[in-house]
C-alpha cells in the first residue's frame, strides 16, 4: 500500500506551477532575502528544546564562510540538475508525502532542498561564488527505485567549473542521497545521509567525482575541503546521537555488562594488558559497576549514520537478518530442547533437522517472515516447523566429514585455510613458561611420525623435502585450558595437528597432539593419537579430530574471520573518514571495501561477540573467546603478513619466485584458497597500481600528501596503536608503499573475508563436520573405570 500513497499524494505537484530558482542580490551570506519562501517561516513548530540541543552541537562553518551569491542580472544559462533520492524500509518519505503536514507544504512551494553550487575560483575579491535553487519533488522511478528531486540553476556564462555543492534539507527528516547530476556532465556521488537542518543546522558539502590530491585542490574548495573533514572528527567528548557523522576512537569497553551481572563482566580490550584495534567511540556513560566499561543498550550502537545502511537496503541485508534471527528464531529452538548440554541421541536426530525439521510452539512475534534464507520455516495454526537447509558439503556427500582425507582436504580449501603452517623446525617445543604449563616438549617424536609414513620416505626426507604441515593451537590454546574447564558444558587442549603431503599431492594426518596443563595438583597430561585400525583407538581418534576442529573452529570465527578482517579493518575506516577528504583519490578507492563493516562490527558488539553473546555460548573458550582474540593479535597479527603472499610465505606454504606465475612458487601445488586467491590478490594489486600510479605521477606527490600521511600515521599509531612502535610498520614514502598498503587493504577486506565468510553455512551448517566446542574431556584422560566402561560400550554416544 506503501508504493500508491506516495504516488497519490505527489500526484498534484505536476500541476502546480515549477517554483522560480533562488534569486538574491544578497552578496555577504547564504541566506535567502526572500520571507516568502523562508524555510524557517514554514517550520517554526520544529523549535524544540532537542533542535536548541542540536543547534549547539558543532558543526560545518559553511553557512558562516564568506561567499558572494551571483547577481541575477548577469547573463547566465540555466543548468538543471536531478537529485535521486533511496527510499528507505521505514519510510521517512512516507512521512513527506502522507503524514507530515509541513513537510507536505515544503513538498507544494518547492522548498524540499536547498541546493547550492560552488564554483572551483574565486571571484576577483577573493571571495567564494555560489549560485541557489530549491529542488522540488519531481517522481518515483519504479524502474531504479528512486525518488527523484529537480532543479533549475540559473549559472552566469563566468562561473567557471563546478567544483561542489552545498545541500539543505528541509524537510523533517533525513533522506539517502544517492547523486546529484546535472544536465552539464558534472556529477556528485553522494551515498550519503542528509539530515533534517532541525536535527544538524548547518550544510552539507558534496563535491563533484573529480578527485584531487590535497596540493591540487581548487583555491575555491581548499577551505571546504578542511570543514568537511573537521565535521568528521569530532572533538571526543559527550555522546553520540545517531544523526551525527563523527568518526572517533575508543577501546573494546563495552563488551561486559556488570550492571546486570558480575558474571557477565569482560576485561577492556585495548590497552597494555590485553592490545587490540580500536572501534568506532559512541561515548555511553560508565558503568556503575566497572568505571572501565561502558554501558549497554538494547538498541543498535551508535555507528556514524552514513554507516548505517539498515533503512536503505532490503530485509534481507545481513546484519538485520542476523539481529533478527538471534531475537527471534533462536529463542524458538532453545524452548524444545530440554537440557541444552546434553546434546543428541542419535546422529539421525541431527539429520531430522535438515530432513524433517523441528516442531516448536507457534510463536506470536512473526518469526516466520524473517527467517535467514538457510532457514525455511511452516506455520499452521498448531505448530511451526523449523527446517534447515542441508549444506552443499553434506547433500553431495553425507559421510564426507567422517573421513581422514576430507579433515585435511578442509585444511586447503574449506572454511580455514589461513592457518596451514610447514613444519621447519624439529623437535617440536612450546615458548611457554614451563613453571606454569609443564615441559615444552612435543610429545609428537620423530618415531611416531616415522612409523606413519614408512611406507614413502623417512621423516628426515619429508623433513627435507617439505612434506611436513602442522596446525598448530598448542601455545595459544593451553593457558585458557585450566579456566575454560570450570565453565560449564565445554572443555580445552592445547593441540598440535601434524599432516602429510603424499605424492598424489594429497594431505593426510598423522598424529594429534591434545595437552592438558597442570592444574589441581595434577601433573600437566598430554597423548598422541595416530590413525589406527584396533576399534578403541579408532574411537580415539575420532574423538581427537573432533576436539582439534573444534579449535579450528573457534580460531576461524575468532581471529581468522572477527580479528584479521572486522576488527582490524575498524580503524582503517575510521582514520579514512578523519584524514582523506571525499574528493581524495584514496578514498574513492577504498570506500567500496567498506561498506557495511562497520554496522556489522557494531551489530556483532551487541549480540555476537559480547558477555553472554553467540560466539561465548557456541564456541570453546567461552566467556573467555574474545580475550583470545585479543591475545591473537598480541602474538600473531602483523599488517605486513596480511597480503596474500606474504601470508604463504610467512607460513612456509609459498617461497618467493620471481619467474613463478605471481611472483611465490607454492609448497603444495593444489592448494584452492592460495591457488584462486593468487588470481584474485594479483588483478587488486595490478588495479591497484594503475591507479595510484595515475594520481601520484612522481614519488614526491605521496610523501608530500598531507591527508595520506596523516591517515597512515594515525592507523598506525592511534587504531593500532598497540602495536605502534613494532619494526615491521611500512613507511610510506613512494608509489610502491602506497599501492602494496592499499592493495593489503583491498585484500582482507574482500578476498581474504569471503574466504572465511562465505562458505560458513556449506561447511559448519552440518556440525558433525565442524564442530564449534567439545563439552566432554578425552576418554583416556584420567578416566574412572565407570568413564572407561562407559566409553567402550558406547564409543558413539562420546562423540555424539
């Protein structure tokens, strides 16, 4: 019904007379001298206490900037511009149209938006030229989806080239501002929130999609450049309100919420003790609990509003989806199990599940209409059934993830394949405090491994020959082991995983290595399990692969997908909003690959990540999930790895090769996600270059970029600042700086996530495959003879 009203509703002003464009002869200012049409004259009831509030709030000093508005008289040619305008889920220009009065007469007189553009030259006493109109709603286009706005601009022959314009919004509410185009060939890219001049007095500033380096910037627009900027940052006091645009720093603090419950209180993350990137600042009060962590709400974080996308793209968009789901579907599934510790009694109870489906109470919030894609869901007046789809992975092969060379084969090419390493060095040895944890030696010998694959080499030649890969969760692991077995419903090794590669150019595994350090008077354990064909330690080693994926697991959601993409990707944003102006060349190249970060980030503080969240009750390490994270990055993240090369190469899965196809000869030959991402890292790269290349001509132009040294400078130092005085920091100084910092960029923020993220549900849909915690310690582990008993006569009930 939504579509028709708006379309009613408008359908008289195609018979109203075009309002005339702004003239004035007013020469010191921006204001019109026209009462008639005086925007404050219509909107005199929106004077409330909040728009006194939000006018004290800082703001672009554009309206204050000396400028001369063009006299009328000055022979000029009508430039006429259309304005696009996204219609958003809620709304607002429903409100325009059928329930806001004066929005309605702003609609009628044509005062919808005051546009004014500015001239790239000043005129002959130095001051800025501008020219005026009001844009009037013009139709929705059915075919894009779009509101479209027009105006005319009488534009005097000596204007000189458009360089940006000015934008007023006068209705009540904001609007997504998609472009601006005028009949010239001058274009303004906004994608960007216009807020209502009663919520943010004040002008936005657009410029034209030419791009300039700071040193090249029209005299014109040097000033506005600056504003523009300055209204991003901020000054880091009070707090946020979700119109502003404020791009500001502040450490993991609002992940606990002690005010409900001490049990629910996390450490701050960000700092000395546990280092980690910055996030976006939303300046809550502290709580009274903890003056170190800041208060929760229910509702959405506050994110800079041209970051929040959730009003302009559909109900599917993901993170909303997501919110959605977490709410709602599954306080649904958790009403039908009785004991969620307790797990299944058969593995074909876990098939039901993608078979059958779950029988739950009908639920009374609509559930049904926002189920995620992967979830298909029945309604009858009785019942609901909830049914999940069968993963890719399993639908093509139910028993794949049973097997040995599939366990490997996902090592490669299935939802973790960053975390491979050669194995180098021999013996194996921890780095951890022996005091505290026990010997450092591996209990994998060069015996064990010598016995499994007799029958090729010996373990010197596979040694020798790079043959030898590990997956190693030993050190990082082992000192959360002790702490996350007082939690409930979950246990913790520390493991090392050593795998073959056979001259089929296969992987297949040879030992498991699970360690238990001391605790309560006991002395640190630690057991290899090898494949074997005795029916107990076949079990065994089931049992082994199970407690190592759900490692992998946890290692994938936490540093590989969360650290090394979301959350280091924050302060990258955040610094190009501060530093690099729109109109910077750099800019334009990154924002692509920013899009949605940072609202997803926002929504995963709330419910995924945080004290009692998602990733704490699905994964091992519970509460303590994110301080792993935390330590992570601490021992293992360095920007200069993060390419894909030098990611191989820093692993022993690649050497440097200059005659090789993209520059590193790969250690094992079919590797998919280094095969593919090769492709995928070398057309960002060549891109990349080709561009940077274009805007900084000479070596010179990069060093000498104000806004690009600041950006890098606060990456570094401020959004990374944990790590500010590390060696390995590229400088930027030439071409090749920039376009391989870009290009690292360009390549966690795509390549690299989709290779975590997208193949989530085909590989973990079905958990038996990638099992995500293990709630019961090893059989063999200090077991009672009842423990031992029980798991002889029924090995298949541990696993389960």
């Amino acid at each position: 019904m939504l579509k028709p009203q708006i379309n009613q509703s408008h359908s008289l002003h195609n018979h109203l007379p075009l309002h005339k464009p702004f003239i004035t002869g007013d020469t010191t200012n921006h204001s019109s001298s026209s009462s008639a049409y005086s925007p404050a004259i219509l909107r005199q009831h929106t004077s409330t206490n909040k728009s006194n509030v939000a006018r004290a709030r800082p703001t672009s000093g554009v309206g204050n900037t000396k400028a001369v508005t063009i006299p009328f008289l000055t022979k000029a040619t009508t430039v006429k511009g259309v304005i696009t305008i996204q219609p958003t889920i809620s709304s607002a220009l429903a409100g325009v149209s059928i329930g806001g009065v004066v929005d309605g007469v702003s609609d009628l007189l044509g005062l919808s938006f005051l546009l004014e553009l500015v001239s790239n030259d000043l005129d002959s006493k130095g001051n800025r030229k501008t020219v005026k109109a009001y844009a009037r709603y013009d139709a929705l286009d059915f075919h894009i989806n779009v509101y479209t706005y027009k105006c005319n601009f009488d534009v005097p022959d000596d204007f000189g080239e458009i360089g940006a314009i000015l934008v007023e919004n006068e209705y009540s509410k904001k609007m997504f501002f998609k472009t601006i185009e005028l009949n010239n060939g001058v274009t303004f890219t906004c994608e960007s929130w216009v807020q209502s001049k009663y919520d943010v007095p004040g002008k936005r500033i657009f410029f034209t999609d030419k791009s300039y380096l700071p040193s090249q910037t029209p005299k014109a627009l040097k000033s506005l450049r600056e504003e523009d900027l300055e209204s991003l940052r901020g000054n880091g006091e009070g707090e946020r309100e979700s119109y502003d645009r404020i791009y500001d720093y502040d450490v993991y603090n609002d992940l606990g919420a002690p005010d409900l419950s001490l049990n629910l209180a996390r450490p701050v993350l960000g700092g000395e003790e546990h280092p980690y990137p910055r996030r976006c600042r939303t300046g809550r009060k502290m709580s009274s609990k903890d003056p170190l962590t800041e208060t929760r709400t229910l509702l959405p974080f506050y994110i800079p509003c041209d970051e929040d996308f959730s009003e302009i793209k559909s109900a599917e968009f993901g993170a909303r989806t997501l919110y959605s789901a977490v709410h709602g579907v599954l306080p649904v599934l958790e009403s039908v199990f009785e004991d969620k510790y307790k797990g299944f009694s058969l593995f074909t109870d876990i098939d039901l599940l993608y078979n059958q489906g779950v029988n739950v109470p009908p639920p009374d919030n609509g559930i049904a209409s926002i189920l995620p894609r992967l979830v298909k869901g029945a309604v009858d007046t009785t019942n609901t059934v909830i049914k999940f789809e069968t993963p890719e992975t399993i639908d093509r092969d139910t028993f794949s993830w049973f097997r040995d060379e599939e366990f490997c084969r996902q090592m490669l090419a299935g939802l973790n394949p960053c975390s491979i390493q050669l194995v180098t060095e021999w013996p194996l040895k921890s780095k951890l405090d022996p005091e505290i944890y026990g010997p450092p030696e591996s209990a994998i010998t060069k015996e064990i491994l010598q016995e499994e694959i007799g029958g090729f080499m010996t373990f010197d030649e596979a040694l020798a020959q790079k043959k030898l890969f590990m997956l190693d969760y030993h050190d990082l692991l082992l000192p959360y082991v002790n702490k996350t077995r007082e939690l409930k419903g979950t246990t913790l090794y520390g493991s090392r995983t050593i795998m073959f590669l056979t001259p089929a150019g296969t992987l297949r595994p040879l030992a498991i290595e699970l360690t238990r350090p001391p605790s309560d008077g006991k002395p640190q354990w630690k057991h290899v399990y090898t494949p074997t064909w005795d029916a107990t330690s076949s079990w065994l080693w089931k049992l082994a692969k199970a407690q190592v994926l759900s490692h992998d697991s946890a290692y994938h959601q936490l540093v590989s997908h969360w650290l090394r993409t979301h959350c280091v990707t924050e302060p990258y944003i955040i610094a190009t909003n501060r530093h690099l102006s729109q109109m910077h060349p750099i800019n334009r190249l990154l924002l692509p690959h920013f899009r949605y970060t940072m609202q997803i980030n926002s929504l995963a503080r709330l419910i995924l990540i945080n004290a009692g969240g998602i990733i704490e009750l699905a994964f091992s390490p519970g509460k303590y999930s994110i301080q792993l994270s935390s330590d992570a990055y601490d021992q293992q993240w360095r920007f200069d790895h993060e390419a894909l090369p030098a990611d191989l190469i820093s692993r022993g899965m690649a050497v440097e090769d200059p005659t090789a196809p993209h520059g590193v000869k790969l250690t094992i030959e079919d590797y998919p996600f280094a095969n593919d991402g090769l492709l995928v890292f070398d057309a960002i790269k060549q891109w990349a270059t080709s561009y940077v290349n274009h805007y900084y001509p000479q070596p010179d132009l990069v060093e000498s970029d104000e806004e690009l040294q600041a950006w890098w400078n606060e990456i570094r130092t401020v959004g990374h600042g944990d790590k500010k005085d590390e060696p390995w920091w590229p400088q930027l100084k030439t071409q090749d700086d920039l376009v391989g910092i870009v290009s690292t960029i360009m390549w966690v923020t795509s390549g690299h996530h989709s290779a975590v993220n997208f193949g989530q549900y085909d590989f973990g849909g079905y958990f038996p495959n990638r099992p995500t915690i293990a709630r019961t310690k090893m059989p063999n582990e200090d077991p009672t003879d009842e423990e031992w008993d029980s798991f002889l006569k029924q090995p298949e009930d541990m696993l389960l």
